[in-house]
C-alpha cells in the first residue's frame, strides 16, 4: 500500500478520465462538488469536537479528497494543478511568516496580528491593483457560515476602534434587540395581513443573532462552537425525555407540553445525579 500523495492524485485522474472513468465523477463542476467540500470541514470539525482521532483521520482524507478532486478539473481546464496548489499555500504562509522564515521579531500576538492583516492588505494590492477593495472590511468570503462571516466583519471593524468597549454594552444592545423583536411579533398579532412585518421581523431576528455573535467575540467563544454544544445538549435531554416516557408507557406526541416539561426537568436533572 502506498502513502504518497501521487497515488490519491492518479485515483483521481483514473475517475476523471473520460475513456472508462466514474460516470458520477466526471460530470461534477467546480459548482456541484464545493457543497460537499463545505461538507467534509464541518465534519472534520464534528470529529474533533467528538475526540475521535480515528474518525478525524477519515474526515481528513475526505477533506483531501476534495481539494484533490477541485484540482483535477482546474488542471483539465488548463488552469492549475494539485502542484500548484501546494506550491501556493507554501508560498502564501512563508510570506505571512517573516517572524519564522526571515528572522523578522514580533512583539506580541497583537502585533503578529497586525502584520498578518498587512500582508493580506499587500497581497489583494498585488492581485486587484487600483481595482482592490480598500475598506477595513476586505478580505471576508461571502461563502463564509453566516455566523462566522458575522465575527469576521467585527473583528475587521474593531481594527479601526468601532467596538463596544466591553461584554456589558454587547448585552445592553442585546436587551434592546430583543425589544425590537418583541414590538414586531406584537405588530404582527396587531396587523396579520400586513405584508411587510415578516420582513421586518427577519430583519429584527438577524440583529438580534449578529449582536449575540458579537457577544460571543467578546467572550472569546467560538459561536459555532458553542451553538454546536447547545445542539447535542438539546439532542441528549430530548433522547433522554423519549427513553423516561418509553419507560412509562407512553409516547412525547401524546402529552401535552406540560406534562412534556415534567420530562424535560427529569432528564436534566438525571445529568446532575
């Protein structure tokens, strides 16, 4: 068995070529494949989040296997190559790395900061010239989790001083969010024919979640993070609820909801003991 990179790379042009090759594999695009690239991080993400290095090593390959998959049909195009990838990313990080590479000192971590977002500036002039987008916000994917592109245009505005001192304006401005979103459900149950107020309460609901995002920046929380914590511990207590009621006899569906948080307070308090 081999372990060299060229064996995933010959695997690859195998189910791409058109004489005998997958007939799945070859009409992929760019467009129909990047869904399942976005895919594979977020489980390899899972898989770290889980401790399970033995599923990390697959999501790894997976992950691979999708950037190898991209190059390919760039190289078919007569565009770049698996080689050139490589080549790029050890360029881009030996450049970014002056402190590492060529000796340069960095103060602190702010500082490092500071030069990694000067490079990125230096490197968007190199590609965009004059046409380059000058603002602080430059830089940020669009493909990007709503979530995460939320933190990042923070981050980004907060390098030019616009940020909330501290936690506690965040969650003054979190209180007020929610009163917004409040007066729109009370403008909804007023007004339920008027056509705008599902629009606005889209809008009130996505203030609400980017300062909560930024509640999170300042508490040095990953969002996704602790989203993802929140979700397997609804996910766990729910379980556990369909288990304690399966052990009386009787079904979620069939309760009313208050006999349904009798349950919900039994499991939560079955984690404590």
């Amino acid at each position: 068995m081999t372990h060299s990179i060229d064996h995933l790379l010959q695997i690859m042009a195998r189910l791409r070529d058109p004489e005998g090759g997958c007939p799945w594999d070859l009409q992929q695009t760019f467009a129909s494949i990047a869904p399942y690239t976005i895919e594979e991080a977020y489980e390899v993400a899972d898989a770290i989040d889980r401790g399970d290095l033995e599923d990390l090593k697959d999501e790894l390959g997976d992950l691979l296997l999708q950037v190898v998959f991209h190059a390919r049909m760039a190289e078919e195009q007569g565009a770049f190559g698996f080689g050139d990838v490589v080549e790029a990313i050890g360029d881009k990080m030996t450049r970014r790395h002056p402190h590492v590479f060529a000796g340069m000192s960095v103060a602190d971590s702010d500082a490092l900061n500071r030069m990694w977002d000067a490079e990125k500036k230096k490197e968007r002039i190199a590609k965009h010239g004059d046409a380059h987008d000058s603002s602080a916000l430059a830089g940020i994917a669009r493909g990007l989790p709503e979530w995460q592109r939320a933190v990042k245009l923070q981050k980004k505005a907060a390098t030019v001083g616009f940020d909330w001192p501290s936690h506690a304006q965040v969650i003054d401005k979190l209180h007020e969010e929610i009163e917004e979103v409040r007066a729109e459900f009370a403008t909804r149950s007023a007004a339920p024919d008027d056509p705008g107020v599902q629009e606005r309460l889209e809008e009130e609901i996505g203030d609400l979640l980017f300062v909560a995002a930024n509640l999170a920046r300042h508490a040095r929380v990953d969002p996704g993070a602790a989203l993802r914590r929140a979700n397997h511990k609804f996910e766990r207590r729910f379980r556990a609820m369909e288990a304690l009621a399966a052990d009386d006899g009787v079904q979620l569906a069939d309760l009313a909801l208050e006999a349904q948080d009798g349950y919900w307070n039994r499991a939560k308090a079955a984690e404590c003991d």
